[in-house]
C-alpha cells in the first residue's frame, strides 16, 4: 500500500503474504477484465498434475508481486509515491499479456 495519510480501501487475503492492502485504485484495477482473466491462468503450468497443491494462479501470482515490489521499493531513499505506484503496478500487471501455459512452454 502506498505509503499516505489515506488507509487502505480494502484488503485482499494472499496466501503468502496474508492480508495485502490496496489503495482505491488499485482495488478497482483488480476488477478490470485484463486482470480478472488472470484468476482462470495457472501459474505452475502442469505441476497440479503431479502434486495438486501446486493449483496457483497469475492472478494470485500479480497480487503477491504487486506487494512484494511495493515492500521493496519503499526502502528506496527519496521514491516518489509516484513512483511507488508505478512499481506496484508494475507488479501487479507483469503478467496480464502472457497465454495460459506460457512459462510452461519456455525454455529456462
């Protein structure tokens, strides 16, 4: 969450992180079709296969980075709130052009 006199509009649970706050924006940024097709994307390819816990998505994948970068970038001396947003939502929409699979069919 961006670091502001304004609380978080509303708070999303994450599985890693647990309760992820998000600003206004943010909040209504998940609710975009582009990022709510990332709920119906698996994240590890086909490991469910092998081991069924492995049932992750990018969606929940981009709310996990979107935090991460956001905690990462606020140790940056002198970071805009600007420009913590823009890490944010970097983090949030680093996923949304890849095709179900994709990393799946990378070569690492």
């Amino acid at each position: 969450m961006l670091e502001s006199a304004t609380p978080p509009a509303e708070y999303l649970r994450d599985p890693i992180y647990g309760l992820v706050p998000l600003s206004a924006g943010e909040a209504a940024l998940l609710s975009l079709p582009l990022v709510s097709r990332l709920k119906g994307i698996r994240q590890m390819g086909f490991a469910y296969s092998v081991f069924p816990g492995a049932n992750h998505t990018r969606f929940e994948h981009s709310v996990g980075v979107l935090h991460a970068a956001g905690l990462l970038a606020q140790g940056i001396p002198g970071l805009s709130t600007k420009d913590l947003l823009r890490v944010r939502l970097g983090g949030l929409f680093h996923d949304v052009g890849h095709p179900p699979f994709s990393h799946t069919l990378e070569l690492a």
